[in-house]
C-alpha cells in the first residue's frame, strides 16, 4: 500500500455542516470513495443540514450515494449570538460519544463556521488527527477568527491559494503539513459542461427567462454588525426590485441575524413578488450552471468571490464579509452598501458583462493532490503538533546557579610593563588573572585592555561569577 508507516487502511470521518461546506467536501468524498483499498469513509451529518428551514439539505448527501453514518441535530434554534454559543455547546456534548464508536484515523474539516469549531475543538481533545480545508485564507468578520482558531487545533492544512499558504507559515505552522491543493469544488467547477443548463434555468427561474438575463443573490448576516447587516440587505432587495430583473434569492444561512433578514424578505413580498424566486437550497451542480450563466451575482458570499469567478460572471460582493479575500477582476467591491442608490449603479456597471475566467482558488487538480496527502500521513508520527516559531533571544530565569553565583569585579591594572585584568570575589579573592605586555601607542593599549575584559567577562559567565563593574588598581597601589 503506497503508505508512510501504515500497516492498515486509513479511517477518515468527514464531517459536513451546511450546503456551503458540503459542496467542498462531496468531491473529496467522492475521490476516498474511489479507492476502497485505501480508505474507509465514515460520514457526519451535523448543523443546519438537519433543518426544514434550510432545505433539510442531508437529502442530497444520499441522493449523492454516501452512506450517513450519523446525524447530530446539534443546532438551537435562535439565530441570534447566544444560539450560536449553545449549538457549539450542544455539538461540543454529542460529539465525543460518536468518535468514541467511530474511532476515526483522521477527521476533515472544512471552513471557518461556528459547527466546524466544535468538530475541531473535539477532535483536538480526543488525541484524533484533524485535516483543516481552507485554513489561512482571510476573508472578515467573526469567521476569520473562527477559521485561526481551527488552523491551531488542526495538524494539517489544505490551502486553496499560494496566500493563505504563506499565511499559515506566518501563523508558524510546520509547512510540511500544509498542502496546496486548489479548492476542491473547482474539480466539479472546470469540468462542468452540462449543455442542458436552459432546463436548469427554466426550472428555478421560469420558462421566459434567458442566459445572461437574470440574476442571483446569496446574502448573509455578518455576525460582527447584524443591525447594518440587515439594514445592508434590505437596501439590497430594493435595489433588485428597481433594476426589475428575474432574480433567483437563496435564504440566507443559520448565523445569527438570519431570521431578522427572512423577516425583512417576506416584508417585502419577495417570495410572491412575480420578478423574485425565494429558495432554501439550490443542489451545487444546479447551482454551477445558475452562476455559470447569469448576468451577475450580488451579496456576500463566499461562492460569489471564490467559485464564480471560475466562469468570468460578474460579481457584486456587498459590505465587509469578503473584504479580505483574493479575487478575480469579474468582482466590483460595494463596501459601504449604505444606499439603494450605490447598489443599483453597481448592478447597472455589471450586469450582462463577461470576464476572463480566474483560477486562482484552483486549476481542477486539487482532489488528486489531497488523497496523495492523505496517504502519506504516517500515523506512527507523535500527535503532538510543532510550531515553527521564529528565533528569539533565550530568557534568563532565576535558578539555583544564579543565586549561588560569586559576585565579583574585574580589576584593571594598567602597569607600565604589562596591562592586567583579574576578576576578583567581592571577598578580595583573585580567580582568574590576565597578562598582556604593554604595546607602546596609547591607541592600542586602549584596544587591548577593552579585548582583554571582553575576554574576562565572558570567562567569568563559565566560572559562575557575576560581574557587578569594573575597577582600576593604579600602578602606585599595587607595588
């Protein structure tokens, strides 16, 4: 077996939390699936997935032919802070008595979502190996910390850009457990050549509609400035109702200031409005094709700065919640969305534009290079992670050698023959002497008689002696 030490197939537990992970996860999956030989999968269904609200979205993990080996209702209803800190509580309670049955090699985690530092912080504490997708990216608000959070409990990284590589380097992460891979959906993205996408457009769209001539808006509360997020969205949904095009609008996830944001969708009267189609989850390979060929995407997601850009689609990335994430040239930034007026000439700059496909979050390559990782992990290797910190001066700490150290002073004997030095006990005791000549210019006595304390002093550091200062003996005194 082409492995690094194992004896045994390698037991990998892949936890998925949401729609959004999942669609990194499936080709993953899928690739360890492959190679039975190998691998043995064992699937975790935990987080929104299990929730009718959010499009009971575990169905399409069976329809994609995995075997769910658990489900963790782990989420508590709220969608404010508190909710959030409870469901990772829940999960945090669940979790150790299914990787006590399952007892899994490694597990694989994706993102930076509160679920996923459950699953982490737990893996962590039960000595299992954890495998951290997307670690090192930037992008803003509470996920940022989230996903720095899970980079430390995790033992392996796989990055999607050469960025968020250096960047887990610079957060002194051994680079010979970090992986570039490319993101992992772009495997399904740069391959996708469905001809039959105008059913696909008909079905979650209408039948008039055309290529090119609609749009697609996925918004998010960002959990750091839920009021302006709010606020943010609603501005958004009248600027959409001005520019009056067929819009596909996907709710929004399970983070606190959802439900406030689905509140201010059915104020509206978006989900009956005759230009609108309200969804709780579109299935990835659906959704590709949606993006692939709509006159632009607006919100804050991920997949609008990450995996659109693989289609050169326009983009409307809204507010701060992608603001420090890498993107292709088919992005116009709003980051003050603060007016109708702002987000509707962004939709009149980009709608209908065609870019240069970006493959800067991967090449279709990067499921391949991760099950090649996978198995080189050798499982005989201590668990214990090592930090690759920078170099820094050693700290000098009080121990017993210090405090039975002789202190002591150098004395300088400037003797018109010889020049000198002796480091002496504070008790009067010599207990090491120097001897030079006396070179004959002033300058170079003035350089000896410095080389020769330098020499002393760093003599005196081995002799456990303590030098307190200096003192010159006039050659009168010492005849």
């Amino acid at each position: 077996m082409e492995k690094n030490g194992n004896n045994r197939k390698l037991r990998v537990c892949v936890a998925t939390c949401n729609r959004a992970d999942y669609s990194k996860l499936a080709p993953i999956m899928c690739g360890i699936k492959t190679e039975p030989e190998f691998f043995e999968l064992d699937v975790v269904v935990l987080g929104s997935h299990l929730i009718d609200d959010y499009g009971n979205t575990y169905r399409m993990i069976e329809q994609d032919d995995f075997d769910i080996n658990t489900r963790l209702h782990t989420i508590v209803r709220g969608e404010d802070e508190a909710a959030m800190v409870e469901s990772v509580g829940l999960a945090l309670v669940k979790l150790p008595d299914v990787l006590n049955r399952l007892k899994p090699d490694i597990m694989i985690v994706h993102g930076d979502r509160f679920d996923a530092l459950a699953l982490a912080t737990s893996a962590a504490l039960m000595n299992i190996r954890i495998l951290h997708i997307e670690g090192g990216e930037v992008s803003g608000t509470i996920d940022d910390s989230i996903r720095h959070a899970i980079t430390k409990l995790a033992h392996y990284h796989v990055c999607c850009t050469r960025s968020a590589e250096q960047h887990l380097i610079s957060m002194c992460e051994d680079h010979d457990r970090i992986l570039l891979a490319g993101c992992p959906s772009y495997d399904k993205l740069l391959c996708a050549k469905n001809k039959d996408y105008m059913s696909i457009i008909r079905m979650w769209l209408g039948d008039d509609v055309k290529p090119k001539d609609y749009i697609v808006a996925l918004q998010h509360p960002v959990t750091t400035d839920i009021k302006h997020s709010i606020k943010m969205f609603e501005l958004t949904l009248d600027a959409l109702i001005s520019f009056n095009k067929r819009t596909l609008v996907l709710f929004p996830n399970i983070d606190a200031g959802s439900k406030e944001m689905v509140r201010v969708m059915r104020k509206k009267g978006i989900e009956h409005h005759p230009n609108f189609r309200a969804v709780k989850h579109v299935p990835f390979e659906q959704f590709i094709q949606l993006v692939a060929h709509a006159g632009c995407v607006i919100g804050n997601s991920s997949c609008g700065v990450r995996e659109v850009g693989a289609f050169g689609t326009p983009v409307i990335n809204l507010g701060t919640r992608q603001i420090g994430r890498e993107t292709g040239e088919n992005v116009l930034h709003v980051r003050d969305a603060d007016t109708q007026d702002k987000i509707l000439q962004a939709l009149h700059l980009q709608f209908g534009k065609q870019y240069p496909c970006s493959k800067i979050y991967g090449d279709g390559n990067a499921v391949p290079r991760i099950l090649k990782f996978l198995k080189s992990i050798d499982l005989q290797e201590p668990l214990q992670k090592k930090f690759c910190f920078p170099p820094v001066k050693d700290n000098i700490s009080q121990d017993i050698d210090h405090i039975l150290e002789t202190l002591s002073a150098l004395a300088v004997d400037l003797g018109g023959t010889n020049l000198r030095v002796a480091i002496v006990s504070m008790k009067g005791e010599i207990v090491k002497k120097y001897t030079q000549f006396n070179p004959k210019t002033y300058e170079e006595r003035i350089n000896l008689i410095l080389q020769m304390c330098v020499e002393a002093a760093a003599e005196a550091v081995k002799l456990n002696c303590r030098i307190l200062g200096v003192a010159q003996v006039f050659p009168q005194v010492a005849a």
